[in-house]
C-alpha cells in the first residue's frame, strides 16, 4: 500500500471498531469515550505496526517518544477526536485522524467521519463545492467558541455554527457545510494534523490564528489557534481577528 492507502486503512479500522463498540449499547457517555479511546488506539496502531513498523508514531493516545523529533517519517494520530460527541447518542460530528508527516510537512493523510460513512484523503483531493448563498457560516466549538470568530462574525455579517471535534469542523470547511473553522484557546498537533493535510490539498486557507504557518512535529505538544477556511476568506477573516484584538 502507499501512505495514503495506509492512512485510510487505519482511519477505516478504528473508525469500524468504535462503530461496533457504540452499536453494541453496553456502554454509553464517558465510559464509551474512553473505550473508544482505546480501542481506536489499538486498530491504529497495528496497521501502522503491520504497514510502517520503521516508522514514528505520535498519538493522543500514547506516550510522546522524543525520537520523532529525528525521524524523516512521523504518524500524528488522533484515534478518536470528539470523545464528548462520541458518547453521545445520535451525534456524528467526531472523527479519526491519520496523518503524515515527512521531511518537514504533512502529506499522505485519511480522517475518517464514521458516523458519515466517509472517509476523506490528501489523493484524490476531495473538491469543495461551491459556496452556499447567504451569510458566511462560521464552525466553532460547541463548548468554548473563542473571542475572536465573535470579531470575525460581526465584520463579515456572519453566522456562528457550533459542532464538536476539531476534525469534523475542518472538514465541515471540505464538505462545503460551513465557509470557515476559526478556533482559539487550546489544541494540540494531532487535534489538527490530518484535517488540516486533508483541506490543504482540498485547496483551502489553513493558518494559525494570526496568519502564520501551522508546524507540525514541533516538541511543543500544543498548537492551540487555527483558521481554515475557503481561499477567497482567508484576508478577510485574518484582518477581522487582527482588528477585533
């Protein structure tokens, strides 16, 4: 398999496992997430195992080996992002994460929605569509929407859409569901990595918050501020954050 084949294989195993575990009904709320937590983390990890052993891993789900700061090739996995939506009854907006970092940049990645049954890559490049008439939609946190889409929202004469995992929001972009995901105030690398491979080849903006570049594979867990967005938004919506400061 390539990388991408490899990506998608393991968004696809952890997305089936964490499907099966939500059908089976025994567990439900914080204990399902956690279970999720797990079990995802393991489908993940034996198809990285099986397809890449030589290769370094970093993962929400595990320890932070220090020797992916040497490495040319490095997984940043988020095994299940949207733990709290996970448990939930009825909602799809979590994700699997499966990216790529090599020689400097992410590449081949896969972030599954399975509650969707999709599962988008980095190639073929999914197209967004062309966007929808009306304000301009806005993706933020359900639970901690940041200052600065409020300043996004009033310079645009936009919209604020709540949803849950990082993934699902940035792809949420992808998908044409929303024009924008503008997010402060805490994150980490694997919360963003795949979503935001997959929307850079989709073709859309991806930035941090004050328009510098998302790095990847940084000691620093944490990257804590993005926009992604439709090309055509980016200026507009960087200024508003600059100005509503």
């Amino acid at each position: 398999m390539d990388d991408v084949a490899v990506a998608a294989s393991a968004a696809r195993a952890a997305a089936g496992v964490l499907l099966a575990l939500r059908a089976d009904g025994a567990l439900t709320g914080r204990a399902l997430g956690d279970a999720g937590d797990a079990a995802a983390q393991e489908a993940i990890s034996a198809v990285l195992a099986a397809e890449r052993p030589g290769d370094a891993v970093l993962s929400e789900e595990a320890a932070d080996d220090e020797r992916r700061l040497s490495a040319d090739r490095v997984w940043i996995v988020d095994p299940l992002d949207g733990t709290r939506e996970y448990g939930e009854a009825g909602r799809a907006d979590w994700a699997v994460h499966v990216a790529l970092w090599a020689h400097g940049e992410l590449g081949a990645s896969a972030v599954a929605l399975p509650a969707l049954d999709q599962v988008l890559v980095t190639e073929p490049a999914p197209a967004p569509p062309a966007r929808r008439n009306g304000p301009v939609r806005i993706a933020v946190s359900r639970t901690r929407p940041p200052a600065e889409a409020d300043a996004v929202a009033l310079a645009l004469g936009g919209e604020l859409v709540p949803m849950g995992s990082a993934g699902y929001k940035v792809l949420a972009v992808v998908r044409g569901e929303v024009d924008a995901y503008v997010h402060s105030g805490g994150m980490y690398q694997w919360d963003s990595a795949a979503p935001v491979a997959v929307a850079r080849a989709a073709g859309l903006s991806t930035t941090r918050i004050d328009g510098a570049p998302l790095v990847y594979n940084e000691a620093e867990l944490s990257l804590p501020d993005l926009v992604v967005c439709r090309p055509e938004l980016a200026e507009p919506i960087l200024a508003a954050v600059r100005t509503g400061r």
